[in-house]
C-alpha cells in the first residue's frame, strides 16, 4: 500500500528538479539585464531643483496625480523632449514614493542639445516617459557593497546607497563640492572626494577597501569605469562588479566596413573606431537614437543584407536576423545595407 505514494513523490520530485533547471538555472536561461516595467506615461514636471553647478533634478508627477509604476534602484526612465529627442535618466528619488518620479540632468554646453533642453524646461510643463526600466540591477542580499560614484553618476548610486543600509560604503567623487549634487542627502559615513581638496583619485586604492564577497558598484566618467573593471578582480576575485555609464561605449575591435542606406542609396563608410550609428548621423542626423550602448532599442533597423556582428544586450535570439541596434553592432565581414 505503500509503492503508489512512493512513486507518486518521486513523480513529483522530479517535475519540481526539471522545472528548476528550466526557471530558475541562470545558465540555462536567456540573459536579459534589462527589465521592462511600466509603459508610455504623460506626466508633469511639478518641480525643478538647482542641486548643484549646472545640476537640477525633476520631480514628475502624473497630471491627475495617479500611483507612478513601481520601480528599483538602478532604474531609469526614457524621456521624450519636446524636441522629439530621447534621453534616458536615473531615477534618484525615494521607490516608495509612488506618486512623484525624480531624475537629474547635468547641464553640458557642448554636448548634442538634450541637456539644455532638459535646463530649460520648467514646473507645469509636460513631457512624456517611458518605463521605468532597468539595466543597472541592485543586489539586494549582497553581505557587504562598496559604492563608488563619480558626479552626476550618484543619481542611480543614491536609492542604492539608502537600500544598503549600514551593509553599504559610499566613496564620492567630483571636481569640488560645488558640481556635486545630493551632498545634503548622504549618510553621514559617506567619504566625500573632491578633486579640490583631495586630488585625483586612486581608484585602485578605494577598491581594495571593498571586503571579500562584496557588490562593487560603480558608476561615473570612463577613466573611473575602466580602472574598475581593469584591477578589481586581481584585488578582490570574490567581489561582483556592477557598472553603468553615461557616455557612449568605446569600439572594441572594430573593422572598417561599408554601409548603405537604402531608401537613398547613399553609402557611407564606418571607421574602426567609431559605431555605425555616428557614420549614420554624418549623413542622416535626425536618425533616432537614445542610450548608445544597446539596451534601449531606439536605434534598431532592418538590414536587408550583409552579416551583423550583434554587440546589444536587447535583441532576442529571433529578433537578430535581419534586424541591428547600430549604436553597437557592426558589419562580421563585408557591407551592410540598412533600411533607412
């Protein structure tokens, strides 16, 4: 009386291994670090904040008030400018608010028109987001985390830092006190350093203050990005190191190669060194384009001929053939030719 029971649990136990391997086996499961939550929203910007030197934060709010989609930190919201430009932002505020998003947009004179346009925009006017998503994901059960910020890249550092708790150890960086904005929000362990008062960081030595098993967590200019990912591993193999950037990705073994936009037959060669969509913008500047480093989509273009080298973090194993994010993904050998 016993065997059918027996075989009964056995049955299960094994539909629960399989479905283990199959749902929850990192290894056996696609990798997707970008998280879409949310959608397409209207809100208003209820108010605008100087933070610091060519710094102001955003609150939006929906026009009737309604509950925001939850998010976490590391997220970020794609921001459509009345321009018709997207950018992609941070969120820097509280997650428990669900009622008010908060981002913040550091003023570059010389950069490509987003940021000014952010500056000038003012409380009551409406824009239209997207998201929130998130490329940047918090680790919440990390047993100890080292926060490394660089100026404006303390925005989707600060939720983080609050979420840690005293399991966390934030090391901010900037030019002087005066460019870095949030500094009245920090815990008071924070290591505040300015380039003014402390001179050019040694990141190698602020990494090595990171304890056994820690989340390394950094975010800021190239240089600090790059001296992370060059010797964190040599100092600490059992850290995990989490970063985002806000500049495009450097080419990475690039060829040079042809590519033709078809709709006008025009052919333009793209540089070793540079991506398809900066030899795109040469001759078509209004093409569409947000992150610059392929997770975002808005750059994504049918290729109707010629082999692609995909470099994207977005595009499934079914939306890669005759498809291409050009801030990224380049020609295997031989032209493209683009539908554009």
């Amino acid at each position: 009386m016993t065997a059918a029971p027996t075989i009964g649990l056995r049955a299960l136990n094994a539909a629960m291994d399989a479905y283990k391997k199959v749902f929850t086996t990192p290894s056996l499961s696609r990798p997707d670090p970008v998280r879409h939550t949310g959608f397409d929203l209207d809100v208003v910007i209820e108010a605008v904040t100087v933070e610091a030197d060519d710094v102001v934060s955003l609150t939006l709010v929906r026009p009737g008030r309604e509950r925001l989609p939850a998010w976490r930190p590391g997220s970020h919201l794609d921001v459509f400018l009345p321009s018709g430009r997207q950018r992609q932002y941070s969120l820097c505020g509280d997650p428990v608010d669900q009622h008010r998003y908060r981002i913040a947009v550091r003023r570059i004179p010389r950069g490509d028109g987003g940021s000014l346009e952010m500056h000038a925009l003012r409380p009551g006017d409406p824009l239209r987001i997207r998201g929130p998503r998130n490329a940047f994901t918090f680790v919440e059960r990390a047993p100890s985390y080292l926060f490394v910020a660089g100026g404006i890249g303390i925005t989707p550092i600060l939720p983080m830092v609050r979420a840690a708790g005293t399991r966390g150890r934030l090391v901010y960086l900037g030019r002087s006190r005066a460019t870095m904005p949030f500094l009245d929000e920090l815990p008071a362990d924070a290591d505040i350093r300015a380039d003014a008062e402390c001179g050019v960081p040694d990141i190698e030595a602020i990494l090595r203050t990171a304890p056994p098993g820690a989340a390394v967590y950094v975010c800021g200019p190239p240089p600090v990005l790059e001296a992370a990912q060059r010797t964190l591993f040599t100092l600490n193999p059992t850290a995990s190191l989490h970063t985002e950037r806000f500049s495009a990705l450097p080419v990475l073994d690039g060829r040079e190669f042809a590519l033709t936009l078809a709709r006008t037959g025009i052919e333009v060669r793209v540089g070793s060194t540079e991506t398809a969509l900066d030899a795109i913008r040469r001759v078509h500047p209004d093409v569409a384009y947000s992150c610059r480093q392929g997770f975002c989509g808005t750059c994504k273009t049918r290729v109707l001929s010629g082999a692609v080298d995909h470099r994207d973090r977005l595009l499934t194993d079914a939306d890669r053939p005759g498809h291409m994010l050009t801030c990224v993904s380049r020609a295997v050998d031989g032209p493209l030719v683009l539908d554009l």
